[in-house]
C-alpha cells in the first residue's frame, strides 16, 4: 500500500508541477505514409505496418494509405510485410508529440508467387519465454491448382503443422493473431485478432444460396460483393448498419469452409465468428409509469467492462459498442458511502437536473455493504482453475495469471488452504488443497505451468468444482477463482451449457469468480455468466496494477461475501413520475413478480462494497406530492440462504438539487462515467452528446479531486474523444 501510495503521489506531483493544466492533447504523434509498389506505381493493399517490438500497427487501406495514431514520442523501427512484397524495416524513425511523421515506401516483388517463405525469430526477454513465429505464402493460382477446398487442407500441407490423436491442427498453437487471412491483397477481419468479424459475415455466404442477415452479388470489377445486414441498437430495433466485403470468386468458397482461426474441435461459445465475444443485451429505454412503474434487477459489483475499454483505448482502438456496460463504468469508482455500524447495507440518494438527459432529472441510488476488518475475515478455501491452454501464452497472458497469484498468496493467512486445477488439451489436478503454511509448496506448483494445447474449459471447471466439493467446509469462505481468457474450443464450449453445470455446486456455497486476461482471443460472454451465475464476480486484468487491485487492496471485499441474491426494485409513483430510464443493468434485469421469488438469482455483494445505479426521471408538470418512490433491497443470509431480509427507503423531492452543480463530487463523478459509457456504446438517449463535454465536466472534477483515478478517466475520454474524430474525417 506505501508502495501503491508513493506512485500515485508522484505521478500526481510530475502532472501537477509539469503542467497549468491536465490534459491528455498534444502528448502523442502519428505515423502515416502511402505503400505502393516500386515496379508499378500501385498502391499496396493490405500490407501490414508494425512499430518493431509493440502490438501497434495499422493496414494499408484501397490507395495503400495507413495511420498509426497515439504513438508516444520516441525513436521506432516499422516493419511494412506483405505476403506477395519483401519485408522491409525501416529504422530510426522519430516520432514527435503532435505532429505526423511520414513513412512511405516502395515494396519489391518476392522473386516468385509460388515461392514458400517460414521466417523463425527466437527471442528471449527477461521471463525467457520463447516466441516462435512461421510465415507461409502461397499464391492464389497455386491455390486453385492444387485438390484442396478448405484452408484447412492448406495448413496440413504447411511445414510447422501438427495433428494430435484427435485428429485436430495446429499451427504453433493456430491462435488468432497468428492466422491472418488476406485475399487478392486484401485483409479480412479486425485488428484484433483471426479473421473476425468478416469470417462471420463471410460464413453466412454458401454457394448461390441467399441466407438472412447476408446477401452477394458480382461487382462491376468481377469481385463478389458480400453485403451484411446487422441490427442497430436503436430501441425501435430499425436501425440497421450495412457491411460489405469483396473477394475474388476463386477464394469466396474456400472462405466460407474456413475454421475459426483459433483452432480446435468446435467453434467457440457456438458462434460464427471467433477472436473477441461480446454479447448485446440492447439499451433500456424510457418507460411510462402508467404501463409499468417498477424497476426490477440484481445487484452487479463488476467493473470489467471499464477495466476492457481502458486496455483497447491505451492500445489505440475503441471498443465495440457491445462490450460497454454502462453499470460497470459507473460502479468502477468509488464514492465514499458511509459503511454502516449494525446493519448489512445503507441506502444513499441523490439527483438534480439531469447534466446530460433532456428535460429529465437524475437520481442516484447508492448501497454500502458493512465492512469486516481482514483480519476477522472467514478462512478461505481456494481452487484455482487455470487456462493453461496455447492461447495463454500470448501478451505472456499466463506469466500476468502467476504474478496476480503470488500477489494473492503473500495476502493469505495461515488458515487458508490453495488447491490447484488446470485445462488445457485436457483437465488435470495440480495441487490438493494445501494450506498456505507450506506456501513453497503452492508457489512451484504455479512456476511448472506453461501454456500449451487447446482449451478444454468445461472439463477444467468440473474438476476445479469437484475439488471444492470434496473439501467444502462449512462456514468457511470455498471460492474457485478461475482466470482464463475465457475462450472454449472442446466440449461444451456456450455459456449456457457450463452454467448447467455449477449451479448445483453455486446454491450450496461454492462460489466462483471468473477473471480474464487478454485482448484478442476473449470471451467476455462466458466469464460474465460464470461470475454472475457462479455467485462470486467477473473482473478483468490488464496490466499488473489491475491484479494487485484485485488481489490485494479489495481481497476482503472480493473473497467474504456479506448476502447473496441482492435484488433491488425501485417503486416510482405513477402520481409524481411521468416516466423513467435506468442507465445499465440490462444483462441483470430480474421480472417484476420475481422481486420477493427467492428463487431467483440476484448478485452477490462483498465486505464494504458500494453499488450504484443511476436513473433518468421525467416527473409530472401538476404533481404535488412528495414522494417520487420507494426503493426496496431483498437479500439473503451468506451462511444461511433460508434468512431473508427486505429493506426500504422513501425517495422525497428533497434529496433533489436545483441544479447539477449544487451537488456532490461523488455524484457529478457518476454521470460522468455513465455518459462516456453511453456515447461509447452508440445510445439512442445520448446521440445529443459529445466526447468534449463529458471531458470538461471531467477536467472540472479533477480540480477538486486528487484522484490517479480521475485522472485516467480524463485521459481515456480524450483518447476517445481523438479516436472519434479521427473516424469522422476520414
């Protein structure tokens, strides 16, 4: 905690003495340039332009143009590969904060199109983690010469590639982002890994059939069209984006057949398409009280959907608008509740004139669980259940996973015992569980792990629940911690199908929290199940800072849970309030009529946590009443799930404000999170919005505040706010 402390007080006093005010513009450059070809003159389409030694690069579009934006200034080498140019690397490149920095270059033609090039780096870095990497062109022509219908039964023929006893390939693990797929010059997919999105919609395209949601036809150059259909989030459902894609007609059919790119017997979560997974639960709308005047849902602590947009900001990329839940950008910062002395939770309130709502007022419901000192917290039995799996080995995801838990076992005390259960291939028992007085012990059994195989969650997570079953002990803390990227691709691979599993193990006080690492390769669907639905919670870790987060600073809070099932329904008066919007929550709505069915699932609360959620009202011009509503909190015991207890608070007009700025930092604080999650996620209720005021509001905030929190979000705004009109003037 000194350690932590120290940080933050420098990083506050370099940026308070080094600058008359905070911003985040100006700090970074760009690298652009034009790729052609030397002996034609032609653009260079889909070649690939890296900065040596990072992840950050960019592909040339139609006219061969590129742009790296948010490069730190410093001194570069880029790397321009194409699969039919040399690969050149041009050095020395100075890159300076807010200016463009030109790199243009003349690719040569590899001296043959049939030519077969595997270029192997090995390189050691202070983890001695070996890096391997093959490269394989093969040209469309050779392509339609030889008895092949599949990429598939390209990659068998391809040095490098090996079939296990299950008869799958793999090559150097066949990951996404180490299969690229680039037809005619072209790149399919995203920048984040495999073929994305493109494989999904190309996939849809079979033969001359015509199938919903995709449709193709022949363009005037002879390329096949392919044109997507997919649904908007507008809350009328008629918003709908068009994408479209062109390939050659030789390579559509091999397209279609073609696996996802990160290998294995079955497609992931049972979608189409594979690298990142994020599922749209669609946005709340506005709701008349006289057709409905409750507001029902389960309580949600997570914050991963913040703690992901942080990491594809910083890696210069927004993140689709799915992967924003705007509870989790809200409920990522701490507004300073007073932690109740007898009782399980208080109840907190506050509103005013909506800062960015129209014609609306904004209330704000906070909840503070009691708070248990760490050293009356309940012995803890823990089974980690490990990803060891090939995808593991990228970004050093696994080396992150053994650091967080070293972090973990220096916090533990001697009455708690680790046991240890990975999946890979296959699932495989490490370690009983071992009490942490023999923490040598635990400590190796966590040094032997190495990534490798494929991913066989499902059998990972049974044996990590049976070993948890055998040793449950009552009264004590039993939690799995499971940390993977989350991706399955053996077995039963949905969320819905591993969740059949648990609950039995859930509903007897076997709790699980899922965290995730990694970017590109992700499945935020199931670790969000997993965490909701296991009773414990979802977070995610980007970077050492986020594990000791977890790990360290909130271990009490994430580990003893203090009532389970926490529902909250807010009764609005019909007489008072027009109608209302809750911002977020929409994965945690819970029926109306299930409020008091204790049946029913509702979230998990921990020592000392706070929740928040927050709700545009639109109250009657002629109402006279006081009372706006009723907010009710139905949970149950953590040790004895048959003890329930339901608790209420009035809403009165007074906890209004006449304007925004009368009240709270805290409060302030919370519409400004929630409204860059809502512009992020493309909302119907904030297209009157803008980047650059949710920015002001955020510098404004900062001067009263010194927060190393507040200060990322202000940097990540502006980031945002660059990316965005970049996008726009394109």
């Amino acid at each position: 905690m000194r350690l932590r402390s120290l940080i933050a007080y420098l990083l506050l006093t370099s940026v308070f003495i080094g600058v008359t005010a905070i911003t985040y513009a100006g700090s970074t450059g760009k690298i652009v340039g034009t790729i052609t070809d030397a002996e034609t003159g032609d653009p260079v389409i889909g070649a690939s332009v890296m900065l040596d030694g990072t992840r950050r690069g960019a592909m040339t579009d139609f006219d061969g143009n590129y742009v790296i934006a948010n490069v730190k200034p410093g001194t570069y080498s880029v790397r321009i590969s194409h699969l039919d140019y040399a690969t050149v690397t041009v050095t020395d490149v100075i890159v300076k904060a807010d200016m463009n920095t030109e790199v243009s270059y003349q690719l040569e033609k590899k001296v043959s199109d049939l030519d077969v090039e595997i270029s192997v780096r090995d390189k050691r870095d202070i983890l001695q983690i070996r890096e391997v990497s093959n490269e394989i062109t093969i040209s469309r022509e050779a392509i339609q010469g030889r008895p092949v219908s599949t990429v598939a039964d390209l990659q068998a023929e391809a040095s490098g590639v090996v079939t296990n006893d299950e008869g799958m390939i793999f090559i150097r693990g066949s990951r996404a982002f180490e299969v690229a797929y680039v037809v005619d010059g072209v790149p399919l997919g995203d920048p984040l890994g495999g073929l994305g999105q493109a494989g999904a919609n190309l996939s849809l395209v079979t033969g001359n059939t015509q199938r919903e949601g995709a449709s193709y036809r022949s363009s005037d150059d002879g390329l096949v069209e392919v044109t997507v259909v997919r649904d908007g989030s507008d809350p009328k459902g008629k918003d709908k984006t068009f994408q479209r894609y062109l390939v050659t007609p030789e390579c559509r059919d091999i397209l279609i057949a073609t696996g996802p790119a990160h290998g294995g017997t079955a497609i992931v979560n049972g979608e189409a398409f594979d690298a990142m997974f994020f599922k749209n639960y669609g946005i709340n709308p506005f709701v008349d009280t006289e057709d409905d005047h409750l507001s029902t849902f389960a309580i949600d602590v997570d914050d991963a959907s913040y703690t992901m947009t942080r990491s594809y900001l910083d890696r210069g990329a927004l993140p689709p608008n799915e992967a924003i839940r705007t509870e989790e950008f809200i409920n990522h910062f701490r507004y300073n509740y007073t932690a109740p002395h007898e009782e399980t939770f208080e109840l907190f309130m506050e509103g005013s004139p909506s800062k960015f709502g129209q014609n609306c007022q904004m209330l704000r419901i906070g909840i503070k669980g009691q708070e248990i000192n760490p050293e009356e917290r309940k012995p803890a039995n823990l089974v980690f259940v490990i990803d060891v799996s090939g995808s593991m080995a990228r970004e050093h995801r696994l080396e992150l996973v053994k650091k967080a838990l070293r972090f973990l076992l220096d916090e533990l005390r001697a009455d708690d015992r680790v046991g240890i259960c990975v999946y890979g291939t296959h699932g495989k028992v490490i370690l009983e569980p071992t009490s942490i007085k023999y923490k040598y012990k635990i400590v190796s059994a966590i040094e032997e792990l190495h990534p490798h195989g494929s991913t066989f969650a499902e059998e990972g997570i049974r044996l990590g629940y049976e070993m948890a079953d055998r040793h449950f002990q009552k009264g004590k803390i039993n939690r799995i911690i499971l940390c993977s990227d989350g991706v399955a691709n053996v077995g039963r691979t949905g969320a819905d199908d591993i969740l059949k599993m648990i609950k039995q193990y859930a509903d007897k006080g076997v709790t699980l929290s899922s965290i995730g690492f990694g970017m590109g390769n992700y499945n935020d669907i199931l670790l969000e199940k997993l965490g909701n639905k296991g009773n414990g919670y979802y977070a995610y870790v980007d970077d050492i800072g986020e594990a000791r987060k977890i790990f360290v600073d909130n271990l009490t809070g994430n580990l003893q849970v203090i009532a389970r099932d926490v529902k909250i329904q807010v009764d609005f008066n019909p007489e008072v309030v027009r109608s209302y919007r809750l911002l977020g929550y929409e994965n945690r709505d819970v029926e109306d009529n299930k409020f008091r069915d204790d049946k029913e699932d509702g979230g998990e609360i921990g020592s000392g946590h706070e929740v928040t959620a927050l709700y545009e009202i639109k109250l009657k011009e002629d109402a006279t009443s006081d009372l706006l509503g009723t907010v009710f909190v139905r949970y149950k015991d953590p040790d004895d799930m048959r003890k329930v207890t339901e608790i209420n608070r009035s809403i009165e007009r007074e906890v209004f404000k006449p304007g925004f700025e009368d009240c709270s930092h805290e409060y302030r604080l919370a519409a400004c999170a929630a409204e860059f999650a809502e512009i992020l996620r493309r909302s119907y209720w904030a297209r009157g919005s803008n980047m650059g005021d949710v920015l002001k509001l955020a510098r404004n905030l900062s001067n009263e505040s010194d927060s190393p929190e507040l200060i990322e979000l202000m940097g990540l705004i502006s980031k945002a706010k660059e990316m965005e009109q970049e996008l726009a003037n394109r």
